[in-house]
C-alpha cells in the first residue's frame, strides 16, 4: 500500500540532466522552490499506457494548467536522459519539462519505488501525480495497487479539477490529411491560427491508408475533420465550425 505524502515537503536529491547537449544538474529545490508545480510520474518512457494516454493527455492539458496558476508541468520516469529527450520529442510534447530520475532516488525518497523485474524493467516509478506548492506536497493522485498497469486517478483531468472544477480543456481535434492536398492545408492554417492542438493523421504515413480514411470516416477525400470525437466534415465545414 502505497502511502499519500501530503502536508509533506518533496525529497531532496539532485537530478543528471542533458541540456543543450551538456551534462547538468539540478536539484529538487530548483525545479520546486517558490513554483506551483504538477508533476506526474509514470512506469517508463515509450510504454503503451505512458505514451498513448498519460502524457499526451497532460500535453493537452499543460496550457490550460499553466492558465490556471501552475508554473510547470513535469513528467518524471526511472529513465535516463537521453531516453527522456527522445521521448520528448516523439511525443511533441512542448509544453512539458522532462525529469530523468535515472537513479531513482527521487522515486524511493517518496516511497513510490517499485520493482518491475519481472518484466525486465528493474526499479521503475508507481504510477501517480501531485501538486506541490513551494516545495510542499499539497494533493497525491496514487493509483490502486492492481493488476496490469491501472492509470485512473494520477490523469491531467482529474488534476485539473482538483485545481479548478469550472475549467475545461480544449477541444480534441483529429483530421485525416494527404501530401499536397490544398484544403488539407487550409484545416492546418485554420486550427494554427486559433492556437488549437491538433493530430493530423497523414494517409501514407505508418500504415494509414486510403483503406483506414475509409474505414473510420466512411469517405473517401481529405480532409476530414473530428472535434472531440464528433465527425466535422472538411475544410468549409471546419470554417462554419470555427464561426
């Protein structure tokens, strides 16, 4: 049973980091002293839950925590930093501050150390978030002790309300696209100008094809446009969306 740290201040170690391709460190009071911080801690880099719905969600979410009083949103995971740069930039993931706790000092100074050998992973994070206030840890999201690799309280949703219950995140918009399709391109400048995330789903790319646009929207042109999971339709149809 994992035990809540709250009322409690974050241990003090000191990270190894990779900064403009120079060896640095930093320490705890650096990345918590006199900030408001969201940190979530996840099992490791590139693994499926991490990487399709833990971070990209608070990827999503990081402006909208950052317009709701947060300094800094920090990923941190039992891997070392060239790992985590690379994550970083697999998932576009900007809006994010990257901590490798390589050692897993900082991981077993919160008692959220675990062993993952039998998966030939070693000592890996538990998975959970925080808010901490000045070094202070003001609120843990610690998920259950379950089979597999639960991730259903230690999400940016349930951060973000705890922060502030009214706030809403932004619209989660996918388009299907073509190379050189001109009104795949007028979507692009559209979503770009409001300053709205979006994923773009190239055809030709990682095994999309004109089978899966059909398949998925029923139609057979580009683009097509979804808005938190409702079919939109094209370029004209977003442009209508939009007013």
């Amino acid at each position: 049973m994992f035990q809540s740290r709250e009322g409690q201040p974050v241990p003090e170690v000191t990270f190894s980091i990779r900064a403009n391709d120079v060896w640095q460190k930093i320490s705890s009071d650096e990345v918590f002293k006199g900030k408001t911080v969201v940190l979530f801690a996840l099992p490791g880099a590139f693994t499926p839950t991490c990487s399709s719905q833990h971070l990209p969600r608070y990827n999503e979410l990081a402006g909208v925590l950052k317009a709701n009083g947060v300094d800094s949103v920090v990923c941190l995971a039992v891997n070392d930093p060239f790992v985590m740069e690379t994550w970083r930039e697999e998932q576009n993931a900007d809006g994010i501050d990257f901590l490798p706790d390589g050692s897993g000092e900082f991981s077993a100074g919160m008692g959220m150390l675990v062993d993952k050998s039998e998966l030939g992973m070693g000592q890996r994070s538990w998975r959970y978030s925080m808010l901490v206030k000045d070094r202070q840890i003001e609120k843990m999201f610690i998920e259950a002790q379950e089979p597999g690799d639960p991730a259903k309280v230690s999400d940016a949703d349930t951060m973000l309300h705890y922060i502030n219950p009214n706030a809403s995140g932004p619209p989660r918009i996918t388009f299907f696209a073509k190379p050189g399709c001109q009104h795949c391109a007028r979507v692009r400048k559209m979503l770009q100008a409001k300053d709205f995330r979006f994923e773009e789903i190239a055809i030709g790319k990682h095994g999309i094809s004109y089978s899966s646009l059909q398949a998925v929207t029923g139609r057979g042109t580009t683009p097509q446009v979804y808005i938190d999971g409702r079919h939109i339709g094209g370029a004209d149809e977003l442009t209508t969306w939009l007013a």
